[in-house]
C-alpha cells in the first residue's frame, strides 16, 4: 500500500508502522482517532489489552511525526520511556504524518480482527489462598497460539472481558490454562471465587499480544516472574521442551510468602524434558521454614549475573510492575543491553 493510497478524508493523517520483521502496515488517522482504533478501522488488529491506557500491552516507538498523548498510567508507560519517545497507541493520537516501529513481528497484527469462540471449563483448582489455576477446552479443537500471548474470556451473563496470560502451548485439543490472581471486587475473580463449575461455557477472544520468545541464535534465555506472571513464562520454557530447543534456559519466581507459591511440578517437569533448564524460587517474606532464597526476583538475578563473565542473557521479565522495573533497573547495572530483555507488566485493568 502506498502512502498516497492512506491519505483519506479531510484532517486524516497517513501514519505508517513498522514490524520488527520488516513488515509495513500503512493507514488514515481521522481526526480524534488513536492510532490503535485508526489500525482496526484499517481491518488490522494491533496487540492490546485495555485500550484504556492503563496495561502497556500496545507500547511502541514513535520514529517521527507530531502527536498527542492521552491520559495513561505511569505504570503502564513510565516517564522516562515517554521521554524517549515510546508510546500507547491507544492513547496517542497523530498531529500530521507520523512513523513508528512495533516491538513484535507481523505475525502478531491479527488482520480481519479478534477470534472470538465459545469453550467449557473443564477446572476450577486453587493453586495457593489467592490463585486459581483455570483450564478451558475450546469447540473448536485447532488452539494454536505463541506461548506469551493472552485470552480475554467472559464470563456467563455478559461481564467484561478479562486480559490472561496462557501458561500452556498451542495445541490440536483447544486446551487452555490459564492461572488466575483473585482480586478483591474483580468482576472476572468473584465469578471465579464464587460461581465457576466445570461444564461452564466462557466466550474467548484471542490469542492476542506481543510478548513471546525471539530467535537469537545460542544466546541463553533467562525468565524472570513475580507472582501469575508465570503464567506466559511457563509456556515460554514449556515450549522450549518441546522443540528440545538448545539455548541454555533458567527461571527464577518470586513470591510475597511462602504459601504464594505454585507450579514446581510444572517447572519440575519441564527440568525433566529440557536438559539445561534450572528454575529458583524466591520468597520476600520467607517466614519460619522457609529453606530456599530471600529477597526479589530481582536479587537473584543480581547475584546470577556476574556467573556468566559477561555474555549477556536473552531476559523475558513478567510480574508486577514494581519488579519489572527492579529486574530492568538490575538487568541494565549487570550490562543486559535493552534490546534482550523483554517484558510485560501484570496491571489490573
């Protein structure tokens, strides 16, 4: 599509972005549109969360061009990134010809829109006081996905959508699964709390999002996650197990308390099938009894660091944000360059 091809009605402007694989996806932004609801006008569904400004799921780099941009979390896009000229793009709203460049391959833009499809619940099981590990079979068996996308699911009666990360790996069954922080007050979290039985049927939007594994040769891959942001991690490194992928792996986990924790029999069986992978569990308040690490996720990987004399890791980093800013404020003192570390912030939307 050429630029003269955007150029639309009058007071649009052309904005054209760039995939980190080359792709090129150009279109009008009408006046008042975003460039996340001007791309969906365009038939391109660009990974997203919220919409609202409030998750960070749709950050990217604006090149060149003037903007605005709209009320947004600080959380989901911190001060210092804005500065740089990282953005929302459902809240960046173009003021003439404006270019920028997308974190994720194309593969991820979804052209004709969101799947939507209907599937059961086949789980309901708590994993610790606060978390549930929930599981879905789709009608539809083909469920193929990159491990560290997310489903939005709906719950019976038409509530609102909920963003979770999947903690499987595609498949030929329409299996989901899915863990599940409950929080106070959730629409999502009291259907879950109180009402979810197997044999529920839940609408499912997706796969969608950015975040996922890149191929960069030998490099080992390192995996950091606070709390449910195992979830996308998990997939990551199950994933590997099963294409016996060869880059040395390792995961640490950290949780508030010792009764935070879930899936070391997932990890230990991903240990099992993936020679080279190693995971470590960190508690902040570890409590009497408590025999593995203290301290943050951040911690470990401060002290992992210096054991690889300076090649420096792939890092893919999921959790709260105030340990995804710790573990990037650790990974940049330890000498990761920006460009391998990868990472997606929990907020509640």
């Amino acid at each position: 599509m050429s630029t003269d091809d955007v150029v639309g009605a009058a007071g649009s402007h052309p904005v054209a972005l760039t995939t980190s694989d080359g792709g090129r996806l150009e279109f009008a932004c009408a006046p008042g549109r975003s460039v996340l609801e001007a791309a969906a006008e365009a038939g391109a569904a660009l990974p997203a969360s919220c919409r609202q400004g409030t998750c960070g799921s749709c950050h990217a780099s604006v090149t060149d061009g003037p903007y605005e941009l709209g009320p947004h979390s600080e959380q989901a896009l911190p001060p210092g990134e804005r500065e740089r000229g990282e953005v929302l793009l459902c809240r960046t709203f173009p003021c003439g010809p404006l270019t920028a460049e997308l974190p994720y391959e194309q593969s991820r833009i979804l052209y004709g829109g969101i799947p939507v499809r209907e599937g059961t619940v086949t789980a309901v099981d708590p994993v610790t006081p606060d978390t549930v590990r929930l599981e879905l079979r789709l009608d539809d068996p083909d469920c193929q996905f990159d491990p560290g996308q997310f489903m939005e699911l709906q719950a019976p009666g038409g509530e609102p959508k909920r963003a979770y990360s999947l903690a499987n790996t595609g498949n030929w069954e329409g299996r989901l699964e899915f863990y599940v922080r409950l929080r106070e007050g959730g629409h999502f979290s009291s259907y879950l709390a109180d009402r979810a039985r197997p044999g529920d049927r839940l609408t499912v939007h997706g796969p969608q999002g950015a975040f996922g594994l890149h191929e960069t040769g030998l490099r080992p891959r390192w995996f950091v996650a606070g709390g449910t942001g195992l979830a996308p991690l998990l997939a990551m490194v199950r994933r590997m197990a099963e294409w016996q992928d060869p880059q040395p792996a390792r995961l640490f986990l950290g949780v508030n308390e010792p009764k935070d924790v879930f899936g070391l029999d997932e990890l230990a069986a991903v240990a099992a099938e993936l020679p080279g992978f190693r995971y470590e569990v960190c508690a902040w308040k570890p409590g009497p009894g408590w025999s593995g690490p203290t301290g943050t996720p951040a911690d470990l990987l401060a002290a992992a660091l210096p054991e690889l004399g300076g090649a420096a890791p792939d890092l893919y980093v999921c959790g709260p944000p105030p340990m995804v800013d710790a573990v990037l404020h650790t990974a940049a003192l330890g000498g990761v360059p920006p460009e391998q570390v990868h990472r997606e912030r929990f907020l509640a939307t």
